[in-house]
C-alpha cells in the first residue's frame, strides 16, 4: 500500500525530526517516564508511522465491514444499523429476587437477559447440598431445578427476549431447564434465542468450576452443539471465552491465542462426531474482556476476527461466510475494578465499554462501581446501564465503523497480537494440542507467569492504578451495597423438599435411569437430560448420576 520511495523518505524525515525538533524538546521537558507499556507489559513506541507497517495490505488486512476478513467488523453497517445487545450480568439470592432484578432492568432500556447462577449451581450442587453449605445466592442466583428456573422467568416472553447464561460444567442440564421452562410458556425450541456459556476447557485453563474429566466434558459440549443445531437452531450453544483466562491474569495476547485454541478444539471434536462444520459454525460465539488498555483492547477484537475468519476458512475448510465470521460479547474488566474509592470504577468502565463499541461487540455488560465489594445494587446496576446507553446514544462512537482502522498505532498492535497469537498456536500445536496442554500445565503457566509480572510492576510502582498506589485516599466509603432476603435460603431448602416430596418419584427415578444408560454408551445426552429435568430431577441428581458414569475431575498434582 505504501511506495517504497515515499517510506524512505519518511525515514529520513523521521530521523531528522528526533535528531532536532524531538531531541531539542527531550532536553528541556523530558518525557513523564522511561518506558511506556500496554497492559500487558508490551513496549509503546513514542510514535507509530507507515514505517511500522511496510507490507500493509488494505484489502488484505482490513476489506470492507462484512466481509472477508472482517478486521473491520462482521456486519455492513455494524452499531449504524443496529446498536450491540446492552445485556447486563444479574443474579442474586433467590430465583425470585433475580427474577424481580430481570424485569427492573429491562424496565430500565436493557436489550438482553444475562444469568449469573451462585457457586453451588455451578459445581452442580443442589442448595441444600451439604458442600454449598454458605453459597446459597452469594454469587449469583440459585437454580437447583425446574421449580427454580419457571420462577426465575417468570412474566419474561422468552419468544421475544435473547438470554445468555454463564454456566459451564452442567450447562446441559441447566439449558435443558430453560428450554422446559420455555416449554410450560407455550414457547416451542426453535423460538428460542440466547447463548451457553459452557466452555470447559477454560475451566481446566483457568477459572476451575470444573465437574468431570476433559474427555466426558468435552462429549457434553459437543452433543450439545449436535442438539442446538438440529433442534434449537437460534441458540448458541457454546460462548468460547476468553474473559476468565484474562480474569486470571492473562496478556492480551494470550486471552486471543488461547480463546481461540480452544474454540478450534471444539470445532475438531464437532467434524470428528460427524457434524458439517456450515450447520454449527454459525452458532459459535466468543467472550472476551475489556480490559484498562483502551488501544491494545481495540486491536485484540480486530485481530481475533481476522484470525477466526482465516483459520475457519483456511484451515477448517468451512465454504459459508457465515461460518467465519466472529460473534463475540464483551464484559469489562472485573480485575480492574478497585474496592478503593470504588466511585471511579465508573470511569473505568465507560474507557473499557468505549473501546468494546469501538472494536465491534455485538454484546456487552458493563459491570457496577461496587462489584469489587459486592453484588451490584440496583443504583450500581442503573448506572453501568446508563453507561452503554450514553456511549450508544450521544458519544458518536456507533455514528461509524472502525473508526480506529487504518491508525498507524491501530493497525500495528492488531498486527502484533495476531502475530503473538500464532506463536502461541504453534507452541500448543507442538503440545499435541489443547488438551495435552492443559494436562501439562502449559497455559496456567503462562496466566500465571503474566499475573505475577502484572502484581510485580504495580508493586514497584512502574504501574501506576489511581487509588491503590497513585491518589490513595484513606476515606472510608460511602455507597450503598446490595442487601439480600435473609430468608431466602430457608425458602429454597423447603422449596426443594416440597419438589421431591410433590413430584412423580418413579418416572423421575425411570429418568435418571435412562440417562445413566446414555452416559454408559454414546447416544447424545440432551434429550435424558431433558426428560430427567421435565421430571423434575434436581441439578444435583442429575449431575451425580453422570458423575458416576464419568467420574471426578482432579487436577494434576504440578500445580
């Protein structure tokens, strides 16, 4: 794109203006510190010219939004035509308190559901579990069955409203029990919108709410996505993520790279069943961070939509352009938020949801100032609402696409995290792919060694984060944090007992039974696990019952 005469000349230019206009300015003012990086430890130049980008290949490199490869974005007219899903993270206490929070929000102009279930869900334990013992509700909402989920959704058309659900080991069972739910609306499969979270292998990477081994969890994704495509055709069955690798202290480049390690693992699992990579590719979607660094976050979205783009057409051999195409949503950064002077995490978070708009999200959440105390209130939950709002509606950021394409510093980290990103393929490739790599420790190694340079710079001051160690205050603080029904617990343990002791005991136990004999042999799982459910087996049933087919999972003792 760039004469190599004229880049000559520019060098000459440059080398004249930093031995005179540059050097004459230095003397007298000196630049505020020796080194600036990115957050991720990565050196910025002072200044970035076509120099830093010798070989640029518009058509090559950007194209046009909706087109291969999508650097620009994966629809024509991007937020102009239609504005990202504003799809806020809620879920506390009991299905009733969350279901309360739901219809407050979307009340307040939210455009999709978004389920955070509390740990015991998560692990796959009933509330009354003896292991979920004091996590009943404190991170999220408690579903142990069907009964749950009917009140959590309850008075929500869930024809007419997408919703995303963060769960990861038993995402089976708990989709299945928004489908049944859905089922008692009059709400057939197909209508259906919305996404699972349910990426394992970022578990085994990274946030560790893990249940089975790697081989059966893995059986569990893929006959869902066989499921989803056939039979809840809207749905994405699986929201590959790179938010919690980051989370856990992961670079930039390494919550790309890994995320989409991970997301070509599923595909290879997906062809090895059997399935066309056009009917499931489409319904593929991402997760990833937004984290402080507002360039560098930039060009990780448009890097990872290149790479995606290439490799599904390239290397998966996939021939609809729909299947290339990257669909991610994008929360900010909760590792960021500080518990000191916690008023300024609004700031934060408007920076990280700018540069999420701006890279071309096609969801975000937008997390509440007092997350690093607490659960959001609901005054805390307005405002991170009201922040998308403002960026959508008067700040022009969804006025034009990629506004940022074709910025000399822009385009030159989109070519580095790329660049980065294929490194770490290649070094996982020689792993013997995902799953060794995980067994070998390979990609906790890496979080952890970039976490511990992260904490390591803050604490000696080369990193500098306002009210931690820059503009500390010793202040208490003064906003109000969300308060939970005390009594929510006692109402959910007997909740449960009137389920077991009201239900049909001998079609739930005939269920339960089917599915023991679907784990044993390789029938797709999703349609036991949906009997099961529609019987009113509880979460914790269900999942022992695959436990004793597949076993625990502990992880290897290198750690």
């Amino acid at each position: 794109m760039y004469d190599r005469q004229k880049l000559d000349q520019l060098r000459q230019s440059l080398d004249q203006w930093e031995a005179t206009s540059l050097k004459k300015t230095l003397s007298a003012l000196p630049e505020r510190q020796e080194a600036f990086i990115t957050t991720s430890s990565e050196p910025v130049n002072r200044l970035y010219t076509p120099l830093d980008l010798p070989d640029f290949d518009y058509g090559e490199a950007l194209g046009l939004p909706g087109e291969y490869p999508y650097t620009r974005g994966v629809h024509p007219t991007m937020h102009r035509g239609r504005l990202w899903t504003m799809r806020m993270f809620a879920g506390f206490g009991t299905a009733e308190e969350t279901n309360g929070r739901f219809k407050y929000l979307l009340d307040q102009g939210q455009t999709g559901l978004s389920v955070a279930f509390d740990l015991a869900t998560l692990m796959g334990y009933d509330s009354d579990a003896p292991e979920a013992l004091g996590e009943f509700g404190k991170c999220g909402v408690a579903v142990s069955s069907l009964k749950d989920m009917e009140i959590l959704l309850e008075g929500i058309p869930l024809d007419k409203v997408s919703t995303s659900m963060t769960i990861n080991s038993p995402a089976a069972v708990t989709w299945a029990m928004y489908i049944a739910a859905a089922e008692k609306q009059g709400v057939r499969p197909d209508q259906l919108r919305g996404t699972i979270q349910n990426d394992i292998l970022k578990e085994y990477i990274a946030q560790k709410e893990y249940i089975f081994p790697p081989e059966p969890s893995m059986r569990l994704v893929v006959d869902t996505i066989e499921f989803g495509s056939t039979t809840v055709p809207q749905w994405n069955t699986i929201s590959i993520s790179g938010y919690h690798i980051r989370e856990a202290g992961a670079t930039a480049a390494q919550e790309l790279a890994f995320t989409l390690s991970d997301g070509m693992e599923y595909v290879r699992w997906a062809v090895r069943r059997g399935l066309k990579i056009d009917e499931f590719a489409p319904r593929l979607s991402f997760f990833f961070n937004a984290h402080n660094d507002f360039f560098e976050e930039i060009a990780k979205y448009r890097a990872a939509r290149r790479i995606w783009a290439r490799e599904m057409r390239e290397t998966f051999k996939a021939q609809e352009p729909r299947s290339w195409l990257m669909r991610f949503h994008t929360q900010t950064a909760g590792c960021s938020l500080t518990a000191q002077q916690p008023e300024i995490n609004v700031v934060r978070v408007a920076i990280q949801a700018l540069a999420a708009a701006l890279g071309g999200t096609q969801s975000l959440h937008t997390n509440s100032r007092d997350e690093a105390l607490a659960l959001p209130s609901e005054q805390a939950a307005t405002i991170a609402l009201r922040t998308q709002q403002i960026i959508a509606e008067e700040s022009g950021a969804a006025n034009t696409i990629d506004p940022l394409g074709g910025s000399f510093f822009v385009e030159a980290q989109t070519n580095r995290i790329e660049a980065e990103a294929y490194g770490y393929f290649r070094r996982i490739e020689d792993l013997g792919g995902a799953l060794p790599a995980i067994e070998k420790g390979f990609f906790q190694s890496e979080i952890s060694n970039a976490a511990y340079r992260y904490q390591r710079e803050i604490d000696q001051g080369l990193r500098r984060i306002v009210g931690v160690n820059a503009y500390a205050e010793d202040q208490p603080f003064t906003i109000p944090l969300l308060e939970m029904d005390p009594q929510g617990y006692k109402r959910q343990v007997s909740r449960l007992e009137e389920l077991r002791a009201g239900r049909d005991n001998g079609r739930c136990g005939q269920a339960l039974d089917r599915l023991r004999i679907a784990c044993q042999g390789t029938e797709n799982t999703m349609p036991f696990i949906l009997d099961a459910v529609r019987a009113y087996a509880t979460l914790g049933e269900i999942i022992a019952v695959m436990k004793g087919v597949f076993g625990r999972y502990e992880e290897p003792t290198w750690i």
